[in-house]
C-alpha cells in the first residue's frame, strides 16, 4: 500500500509521520494496530509512528497529530512545512 508520510529528525529521536483519512481513529482499535505496523514497516521499521489525521487537500487549520503522547509533544514543535513529505510503500494490511 502507498501512502504519504515525513520521517522528522527532533532533537531526541527520528519519528515518522503518516498522512491518514481523518475516520482512522473510528476503526476498531485491532485494525489501527495492523495499519500502523505496516506504516512502521513503510519507513524502514526503525522509527516510531504518528498519525497526521487529514486528507492530502485539507489538513485543516491546525495539525492534529495521533499516537504516542510523547512523540506528538516532539512533532507539535515543528510545523508542517518544515517537513518534508513523500509517498512510501508499505505492506498491505490484511
């Protein structure tokens, strides 16, 4: 599956981001998992992952970020367009 996302270098650590449809969060919370191992695996699996809940024309006015709290915490400190942002390949989830 291809989707769009940024591997962020912060201060602490690499973290990588995925752009998803906004109705992610209200998939049953097994299915979340699978997607974001498979995100994990997108970039490498060596990076954490956060979600960048949106759509590819309309991230709305304000970046809103799902995963760990202490990986948002880091990526609420960069703004967007200082991230760079490509499409990546990750396995297909099941």
């Amino acid at each position: 599956m291809k989707f769009n996302g940024a591997i962020v270098k912060t201060p602490a650590r690499e973290i990588g981001v995925a752009v998803v449809d906004k109705s992610f969060i209200d998939k049953e919370p097994l299915e979340r998992a699978k997607y974001i191992q498979a995100y994990i695996k997108g970039f490498g699996g060596q990076v954490p992952v956060v979600l960048l809940l949106g759509d590819a024309k309309d991230l709305g006015a304000e970046e809103n970020f799902w995963g760990r709290p202490d990986l948002v915490e880091h990526l609420k400190e960069i703004p967007l367009n200082m991230m760079t942002f490509k499409t990546y390949n990750a396995p297909d989830v099941e």
